[in-house]
C-alpha cells in the first residue's frame, strides 16, 4: 500500500471513531385558528455543571395568513428580563431565530406560543434544537389551546394565568384565581405583565387572606403597559389573587398574565367571569392580529390594534 492510501486508511478509522456532535430537537406540526393561541411547555436540562445553551428556533407555513411564533425563557421573564426568540410570518414563508439562555445548570421550562397573524386557520411546521446536549435533555411537556374569549381566565400549564377583557362600557372588572403554595410556607415572586387600551384608569392586584387583602401593586392615569414583579406574604395551601382594572365610561381593553415559578402551582379560575368584561359576543378577534402582552415599545402599538377591534388572547412575550 503506497504512503498516501496508508494515511487516508488511517484518517478515514479516526473519523469513525470521533462521535458526532450532541443536538436535541424537537417538531411541532399543525393548525391554528385565529381564535385560538396554541401554548407547548418545553423542559431543557442544562446538566449538573452550569451552562449557556443557544435554542434554535425555525418556522415555515404554507398559508396565506401565515404565523406568530415565540419561544419564551419562563425563568428570565420571572427575573424581569424578558428573553425569546420570535419568527413572525405575515404570509407564505419560512422565518428563524435564537435564544440563548444565561449559565445555568438543572431543568428550566419555556412556553412555545402559536398564533395566526389573520383571521382564519393556519398551519405551521416548527423546530426547536439544542446544541451539546443529548435528545433526552429536550422535552415537550405538551401542548395546550386556549380559546380567545373577552372575559375569560385561562390556567396555562399549571404555571401561569393569562386574561383578556374586551369593555364596552365603564366599571370595576374583578377577576380572581387559586395558586396552591404547598404545605411549608414560602414567599413567592411572580411575574404580572399587562397591556391596556387608553381608557384603563386603574389597575390593581391583591393577595386575599384570613387577615384582610394585601396590594401587590397598583397603578392609576394613563398605564398601557409593564412587567412587574408581585412578592407575596409568606404562605401555605391555597392562595386566591385578585386583579381589579377599573374601565372609564367609553370602554376599553385590557390583557394581562401572571406567571408563576415552578415551587408554586396554578390552579384556576375563582368564581364567575366578570359581567362587564364583554365584546357583544364576538369573542374576541384573530389571535395573531397583535393585541399581545407586550412591554417596552411594543405595548402602544398592541393597546392601539385591540381599539381598532383587532383583539387577541394575553399572552407571555418579549420586551
């Protein structure tokens, strides 16, 4: 054998030998109307030692009203720094992009969020992949539809609650939900974020308790839009919140979530939805049209797309 054919002998048994690099994926597929927000929860173990892993999003769909859609890091969006990765696609197309996460080490949750971008259904084709990491470190916890509905209090995979009101008149709406503490009492920071419409004159949460209510926050004039941090007392067993937005005579409307961390668990909504917070039964709009939960920048523009009727399901999105 000549010296040549012995090193590409020789090259070709060490690349065999060199396992490939480690990469976890996973695909969604499907569709959705514009009624409807589609949520999966994803599981990412980052392992024992800390690490920053990079998620790579991409989307394609062949539909004419094409997609919204986000990957959202619950554990940033609990410490007030909202971080995702976000492909919208107003037509026909393929779109992609990237999370990285901070170093850290255990299994962190993140929501995938689906919507339309118009007003009827549309199908998708969606991957999430993770370098350095083996398959069984990515996980789809499962996924959950929520249906849009002006008044209605949705309980998102045991982690969070997500509203949207539609006013066609003034008042006190009052909405209230359960959250389970557990049997050991603990102080719990959660994450409230909302949007607003121009007529929202006041906005309040409160922890309800054997002692009276304590406010968790409070918020008068013009609001439109923040992410806030709500710090609990300490408690055990079951805890109700209450969220009252007071809507000037002229109507309005209003989304909002809370999300919860992962020692907690969200339980449901508490008692009837509020009388005042209806669309005339048109139940809300596309869900992609951009009434979304957003802050910054971005929560003028979502408050000005619900006045101008184009209203979607609050959800949990980036600054």
């Amino acid at each position: 054998m000549s010296r040549t054919r012995m090193m590409l002998a020789a090259l070709v048994v060490a690349l065999a030998g060199t396992p490939l690099a480690a990469q976890a994926t996973l695909n969604f597929a499907g569709s959705i109307s514009d009624m409807q927000t589609r949520m999966h929860k994803i599981q990412l173990d980052h392992g024992a030692t800390a690490q920053s892993l990079t998620l790579n999003l991409g989307v394609t769909t062949a539909s004419a009203d094409g997609v919204d859609v986000e990957l959202i890091d619950l554990a940033s969006q609990l410490a007030l720094a909202p971080n995702s990765a976000s492909v919208y696609l107003g037509s026909t197309g393929s779109g992609n992009d990237s999370l990285v996460t901070p170093s850290r080490s255990g299994v962190h949750e993140f929501f995938l969020t689906v919507d339309t971008w118009g007003f009827s259904s549309s199908t998708y084709n969606i991957t999430v992949s993770v370098s350095g990491v083996a398959q069984a470190a990515l996980v789809d916890a499962g996924p959950q539809t929520v249906a849009h509905a002006s008044g209605a209090l949705s309980t998102v995979h045991g982690r969070a609650f997500v509203y949207y009101g539609d006013y066609w008149g003034g008042g006190t709406d009052k909405t209230r939900f359960k959250v389970n503490f557990g049997t050991t009492p603990q102080v719990v920071n959660a994450a409230f974020e909302f949007d607003t419409g121009f007529d929202i004159t006041g906005l309040r949460v409160y922890e309800e308790g054997p002692g009276g209510d304590t406010l968790l926050y409070s918020a008068s004039g013009l609001i439109f839009g923040g992410l806030v941090q709500l710090t609990t007392t300490p408690r055990s067993g079951e805890v109700i919140f209450r969220v009252e937005a007071d809507i000037g005579p002229n109507g309005s409307v209003i989304d909002w979530n809370v999300l919860f961390p992962t020692t907690v668990s969200a339980v449901g909504a508490v008692g009837a939805p509020s009388p005042i917070a209806t669309d005339g039964g048109s139940g809300g709009g596309g869900g992609g049209g951009g009434c979304t939960a957003e802050t910054g920048g971005g929560a003028l523009l979502a408050a000005l797309s619900c006045l101008l009727g184009i209203a979607g399901l609050a959800r949990l999105r980036r600054a």
